[in-house]
C-alpha cells in the first residue's frame, strides 16, 4: 500500500484497454486513486470510467501532465507523433519519467518528438494483462533512475510479469515470444480443438477440454518445481499414448517450426520500428 501524499502522481493518456487494465490492477494491488489521472478525447469513454475507477479524469492533456510524475502514453501508434508533439513544451517543463505501451516506437523516437533528453521506458505489454496474466518486457534509457525503474516494475506488475531487457533490441525478442505469444497460443488450443472433434468428439465438448488442457499445463508448469521438458517427460511413458503423440510433433520438427515464427515475428517488429 503506497501512502497518497506520498505517491508518485500518475497520468495515462488515452484511456483505453491497456491503459484501464493497467490501472485498474494498480488500484487492485493498492495504488491510491487520487495519484492517477486518465485522460482521452472522448467524454463518453471518460464518463465510462469515472463510473467503474476512483481516479481523476480528464480531457485536457496538457493540465494532466502538469500535475505527473509519471506519464504514461498509452495511444495507439500511429497517433503517437501527433500527441508527443502536442505534449512537448509541457513535458519539457515538468520532464517527467515517460512510460510507452506502443509496439514498435523506439525510445530515443519518442525522446526526439517530446523535445529531447527524457527518462523513458519503453515497455512491450500482451493481451492476457487485461486479465491481470500478463507477460510485459520492459527498457529504460540511460536517464531512468533506480526509483523510477521501480515504479516502472510495479506499475506494469500489477497486471503480471515483467522482465527488463537491457537492450532496446531485445524488445523485438519480447515482442515474438510474449507480445505476439498468446496468438500462438491460441492456434495451438483451436488446433487440438479441431482434433479433437476429427476424433469423434462434440465440438462443444472439444474446446472446453483444450482450453482447459492448455490453461491447465501452463498453471502446472508455473507451479511445479521441475521445468517444462522434465513434466514433458514424467508425462511420457515409454510406450504410452503422450510418447506417440510427442514422437509425431518431434518428426514434424515442431521447435523448427515455433523457432522460425518467433523469427517472422521478430523481423516484422524490426521492420515496423
Ligand atoms: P485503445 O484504442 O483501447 O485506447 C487508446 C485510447 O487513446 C482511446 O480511448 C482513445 O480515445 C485515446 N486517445 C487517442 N488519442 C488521444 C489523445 N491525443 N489524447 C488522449 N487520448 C487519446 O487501445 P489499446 O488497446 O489500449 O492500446 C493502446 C496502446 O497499447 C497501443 O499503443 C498498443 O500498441 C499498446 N498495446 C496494447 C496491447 C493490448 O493488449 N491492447 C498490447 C500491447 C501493446
């Protein structure tokens, strides 16, 4: 629990999904609703969360980022330029620490658009932190400090892991594992669902048993002691049903397979920034 005089004072702009999902986990894990401050363009989206979070909203960016400590710029990519530049003259007055949601715009990018020499963390976050189980990668410049890296960390813990990178490429390794992950994730589950109904089952019945399956490993594989090769192979008896099931992925050379998507991703990432 963070003290509200104390707090650092906290401001989103563009309070979308990611951004709500963000706060809201703060406020869940004790943050307090007075030191954050969201804004948008649009009322009704504000009025939307003025009814479901305590914090301040607002519309006017620029008083928003006067009072913060921290701002947070959660819009979309593409409508990122135009909002830095529009922040410039009060950012470069209060120069806050500046955290960035959005894929594929590096640092010194948005250092150069808000007016230069800036703390700014650069922070890859996926889907599942708007469920509270996200897996969010995490870069600082040269000018975040210790105390600023730590909020960072809470911030974006408050809607799961978080894994600092120490090289601002690495972000691209992040966003093919973790960002783009769960969309791997989820073919796999449809795939086992298709299979599962090829072999006789209701279609129904199909994909609760390979949403449950995949939900189910991952929650063992994060509680168990043993990595997941070692629960692969105390699963797999010689002879048995897992071990004829594995043999086919390995004849298929599935770690080829993820291996090369990871890389597409990867190469697409660097290509986008
Ligand atoms: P979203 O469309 O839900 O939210 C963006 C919000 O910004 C909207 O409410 C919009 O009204 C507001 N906005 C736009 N311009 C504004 C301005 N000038 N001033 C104030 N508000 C403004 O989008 P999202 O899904 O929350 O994504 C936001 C960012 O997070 C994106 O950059 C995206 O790349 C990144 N991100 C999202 C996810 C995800 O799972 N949703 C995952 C990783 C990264």
């Amino acid at each position: 629990m963070t003290d509200s005089s104390q707090a650092s004072r906290i401001t989103f702009i563009g309070a979308g999904n990611m951004a709500s999902a963000i706060f809201g986990g703060m406020l869940d894990s004790g943050y307090p609703a007075a030191a954050i401050t969201a804004t948008s363009r649009s009322q009704e989206r504000l009025d939307a969360i003025a009814a479901q979070y305590p914090v301040n909203t607002t519309r006017d960016n620029l008083a928003a980022v006067a009072e913060a400590d921290v701002v947070v710029l959660a819009v979309k990519p593409q409508m990122m330029r135009e909002l830095c530049l529009s922040l410039r003259e009060a950012v470069q007055a209060r120069r806050p620490l500046i955290m960035s949601v959005a894929a594929g715009l590096e640092a010194a990018t948005l250092e150069q658009w808000l007016g230069g020499e800036l703390p700014v963390i650069r922070c890859m976050p996926n889907t599942p932190s708007l469920v509270g189980a996200g897996a969010s990668g995490l870069y600082a410049n040269a000018r975040v400090d210790a105390a600023q890296r730590s909020l960072a960390g809470e911030l974006l813990g408050a809607v799961g892991l978080v894994e600092w990178v120490e090289e601002e490429a690495q972000i691209d390794a992040v966003t093919a594992v973790a960002g783009s992950g769960p969309a791997y994730c989820f073919l796999f589950m449809e795939s086992l669902e298709a299979a599962g109904i090829a072999l006789g089952l209701a279609p129904e019945s199909a994909r609760r048993l390979a949403l449950q399956t995949v939900y189910g490993a991952a929650k063992m594989a994060r509680e168990s002691e043993f990595e997941p090769a070692e629960l692969r192979r105390r699963v797999t008896s010689p002879n048995g049903t897992t071990e004829r099931a594995i043999q086919s992925f390995q004849d298929a050379e599935l770690a080829r397979i993820v291996a090369e998507a990871a890389e597409a991703a990867a190469e697409r990432a660097r290509e986008l920034s």
